[in-house]
C-alpha cells in the first residue's frame, strides 16, 4: 500500500522528479498519510528543525510526534502540497491541511468543527533527503477553528 501511494504521487509529479521534488513529495505524503515509514524515507538521520516549537522533539522523532498528536485531534487528516518549488538544493512547499476536529487537543475535545488552514516550508535536501526544514504554519487561524482561542468575530462582538 505504502509503495503503492508513493509510486502514484512521484508518478503525478513524474515530469519534476529529481532528488529534491522527491524528498518534498515524499515527505508531503507523510503528512498526509501519518505514515511513519515516508517520513523516515524523506528525512535525514540527522534531519534539523530550524524552527522547532516548544515542546517538540529534535530530529526525526520530531515530525512523528506532531503528526501522531495532531491526527489524535483530527483523525480524518488531509495535507495536499499544492505548491513545490524547487531551486537547487532547496525546495519551497505549500501545504494545504483540512479536516474536522473530532478527537482531542490538550484538555480540548474537539466538536466536528471543520479544520482549514496552510503551512509553508522550507527543505534543504541533502543526497536525496531533507536534511533542515523551516516552516511557518497558520496557527491562528488553526486554534480559531478549534475553539482554543477566540475568532474575529468573537473579538468582534466583544468590543461592542
């Protein structure tokens, strides 16, 4: 099955396919899927976050941790790379996750409420493999659509 997945994504970029699209491709399947196996395949044994959150684990484990946490949260988990721009040895993604809130976050149970929301990275492929990662993820917006903290417009209503 997981061979199956990987051979279709690289096969719908097959026209950019290179050692550094790959890496983007395969690790964007992780997320994705929540497949532990694609992100070991994508990252480097010594694989750096450059923007590690507090609480989040160095190296690969990281990645693993946040997935596994946040699909606890939002079990039906989709993450589509609508954008990978490759440029040497660096590679710029899109992603794009949505999903409904239904497990838990923290002391927050989730309540069906429709999860909508893009990150943006920034790999630096190493031999075929990421090997340092920045991203920027919407997480106002994220926590907004949980519940975890107010919207605009509950901010809104407030002043008035």
């Amino acid at each position: 099955m997981k061979a199956l997945i990987l051979a279709s994504l690289l096969a719908a970029g097959a026209a950019y396919a290179d050692p550094v699209t790959d890496a983007a491709r395969i690790y964007a399947a992780f997320w994705n899927t929540g497949d532990p196996a694609l992100a070991r395949q994508a990252l480097s044994p010594d694989f750096i976050d450059r923007t590690l959150p507090a609480g989040r684990e160095q190296g690969v484990n990281g990645p693993l941790q946040a997935s596994k946490g946040f699909r606890a949260a939002v079990p039906d988990l989709k993450a589509e790379a609508t954008h990978i721009v490759p440029n040497g040895e660096l590679v710029s993604v899109r992603l794009h996750f949505t999903g409904h809130f239904t497990g838990k976050f923290g002391e927050v149970q989730g309540k069906g409420q429709a999860i909508d929301f893009q990150a943006f990275d920034l790999y630096h492929v190493v031999d075929g493999r990421i090997a340092e990662n920045w991203h920027l993820e919407d997480n106002l917006t994220l926590l907004q659509q949980m519940g975890v903290m107010p919207g605009p417009q509950s901010a809104a209503s407030k002043t008035q």
